[in-house]
C-alpha cells in the first residue's frame, strides 16, 4: 500500500465524515473520482471501519440555499465530526458565518478557478483548492521571465467566466508584462476565430501566448493549431488545462511549444505521486484526476488532524486539530498553519515530441498571496460562473 498510517494511531476514534458533491454533465465521473479519493485516504490511515462517510448531493452546486441546506442536514441530522465541500468560493461570502456557526470543521475544496476574494475563512472553515488562479499568477511571472513581456490572450466563452485571466493580467503586472491583444470566443464561436487569431499574431508578433481551453474546446484548438504554420512559432502557456491526457489522446498530430503552470500533473515523478497513481490505478482500474486528487488530500488532511488528541473533544478543539494538521501528499506538504488554506508549489511541466508531459521548473510557492488577493479584491468584478470546477 502507498502510505500506510495506520501504525500512528495511538488510539480508537469513531467518526462521521460529510461529503457534499456537485453533479456534472460535463464531467459525470466527479462524485465517483472524489470518493474514490477520499477511501483510499482513509484506508491508508487504517481508518476504513472507524470512520463512516455520508454523502450528499449539492445539484450543480451553485445555489447557495441549497449548499447550506445541505450542510445544515448532515451536521444537525447526522451529527456529522468533520464535513468536505466541493464549491465554488463566490458563493460563501453570504453563508460562511451561517456555515461557522454549526461549530463543525469544514473543508471547502475546487479546483480554484476563482480566488477567495470576499469570504472570511473564520475559526472552522478551511480550503484546500487546487488553485488554478494561483497558477494563472505563476504563468505570467514564469513566461515573462522566459520569453518576454508581450503576450496575446486567447479563451472560450466559458473559461472565460473565471478569474484565472484576473490572476494571470495581476502576475504580468508584477511582473512588468503586458497584454496585446485578446480573443474570447463566443458561446456560439465563429468558425473563422482561429484564422482572425492568427493573423493578428503576425501583426502583433507577441513573446507567448496565454491560452485558457480546456475539455472539447482544447482539443479543437489543438487540432487547428497542428493544421497551421502557428504551431511551435509561439510558445504557448497555459494553467492547468489544454493539454491533459483526456483531451491529447483525441488530438491529431503534435502540438509544439506548450507549457503547463500547474500545482500537481499525473506525470509528475515525485516519489508522493507515483505512489499515489499507482495505488489509485490498482483499487479503480483507471487513472487519477484533479478530483480524485482533491478527495484524496482533504481526507488525509482530516485524518491526520485525527491523531491529534484534541480531537477527542468537539468544537473548537476539532478545529485547532485540523489548523495543526501536517500532511504529505502528492502535491508535497500542505497544511493551514499560516493561513486557513492550503498553499501548493507551483510548477513548470512541457510537452515533448513525443507528447508527454514532462517537468522542467519548479516554481514554489505563490510569493505574498494575501497581496495579491488585496490587489484582486479591488481590481477584479467577483461576478462569473458559479460551477466549482471549469464549466463549457
């Protein structure tokens, strides 16, 4: 087995863990992936028989009644020790002091398209994100160092509604880059985009580009980019999205140039991760995702806090538990010592000719983030999607 805690325990701890879980069309497989996810946490910390998990659907997710209703069930009803939430942080800023007044520990988790810009963790919230937004900041600050200050921006309609062009434009500013130009595609996209696109590339002539496609719009950009004298002309930067296995294995040919700013890729050769796609490969038959990453790390995350002794009392000391939590997981350690959420290392991973994922940087930590979610507060409008995960 990956990692197996079980020998830390020094005492027995009955548990009821909440799982509340958005429903996908686009992605139908989230709730299976993220409780897959969670189990194989929990096993590894020998936990499989102490700790009961209740699951409750949220819809789509985007309805802040419903989210809430939702907790309010599995705390008073079920009188659940500790709940996990896959939301988006636009809808907590008007029920994080309903949610802290429950007294249970909670766990906010997504894939961070939006930053947390108006929302108090308070004493028992925590996040632990996959932080796209804080890649989109580390891609501007990387690109610029290495090819240049000039970059054109190019996204659909839908990663368009985000905050990762927010984060992107703050780390360029830092970072004394800029945007020439942009092209958003409309929900119903002119088929002459990639052409217009194009030929603005050549008027412009910009260091990088910054491109923002994912699921079936990254593997039509992909395909039209083989098919064009633009392929390996620029080098193209991108956060998390564009080029996952899921989207390369329906590109024909082999896009050039492209460089993914992510805090975790299945490639990754760290000893943490291999372990970890290993074993979920062995217990799934099938390969892990950004979803069943997060399950899996905020279930460790809770199951370290339970070693703590405080745990044995509820409240405020369940809360002090997880605030001291140490874990190490595939993304590295994460923790909320210095802050209610969790900060990943960011990294640099390139496509190679033989269109695998490759790292070649790694980036750190995003430097002075409660700076640069000040500056966002003021410059960014918190309006956009709703979804927890990246809508099309």
């Amino acid at each position: 087995m990956f990692n197996d805690h079980s020998s830390e325990w020094s005492f027995f701890c009955q548990m009821k863990l909440g799982i509340l879980l958005p429903t996908s069309k686009l992605y139908p497989s989230l709730m299976i992936d993220f409780s897959a996810g969670v189990r194989m946490a929990i096993t590894e910390f020998g936990q499989a028989e102490n700790i009961e998990i209740i699951f409750e659907s949220i819809h789509q997710g985007t309805d802040k009644n419903v989210v809430l209703n939702a907790v309010n069930k599995l705390v008073l009803q079920h009188q659940t020790d500790a709940n996990i939430l896959f939301t988006n942080f636009l809808l907590m800023e008007d029920i994080v002091s309903s949610l802290n007044a429950l007294q249970t520990p909670l766990i906010i988790t997504n894939i961070g398209g939006n930053a947390p810009l108006f929302f108090d963790h308070g004493e028992y919230i925590f996040s632990n994100s996959f932080g796209l937004w804080e890649s989109a900041f580390k891609a501007a600050q990387w690109a610029v160092e290495r090819f240049g200050p000039k970059t054109a921006y190019g996204s659909y309609f839908y990663e368009a509604g985000y905050g990762l062009y927010s984060a992107f434009c703050d780390g360029l500013s830092k970072s004394g880059g800029e945007v020439i130009f942009n092209q958003v595609s409309e929900f119903n996209p002119n088929p002459d985009d990639f052409s217009i696109f194009e030929k603005q590339m050549e008027i412009e002539s910009p260091n990088f580009l910054y491109m923002l496609y994912s699921e079936r719009d990254a593997v039509g950009f992909l395909n039209k980019l083989n098919a064009s004298q633009m392929n390996g002309k620029y080098p193209i930067v991108t956060s998390g999205v564009l080029i996952n296995d899921e989207i390369l294995d329906k590109v024909e040919g082999s896009p050039k140039e492209i460089f993914n700013v992510s805090s975790w890729d299945l490639s990754d050769d760290s000893s943490m991760n291999l372990a970890f796609i290993k074993e979920f490969r062995s217990l799934n038959g099938k390969e892990a995702n950004y979803f069943s990453l997060l399950g899996y790390e905020c279930a460790g995350l809770i199951c370290s806090a339970m070693k703590n002794e405080k745990w044995e009392m509820k409240g405020q000391s369940r809360a002090d538990a997880i605030k001291n939590a140490e874990y190490i997981g595939p993304r590295g350690n994460l923790n909320f010592k210095n802050s209610n959420a969790t900060i990943a290392q960011q990294n640099v991973y390139a496509l190679n000719e033989s269109m695998k994922r490759v790292k070649i940087a790694e980036l750190g930590e995003m430097d002075a983030r409660d700076e640069v979610l000040e500056r966002l507060k003021l410059s960014a409008n918190p309006s956009g999607w709703f979804q927890p995960y990246l809508c099309q």
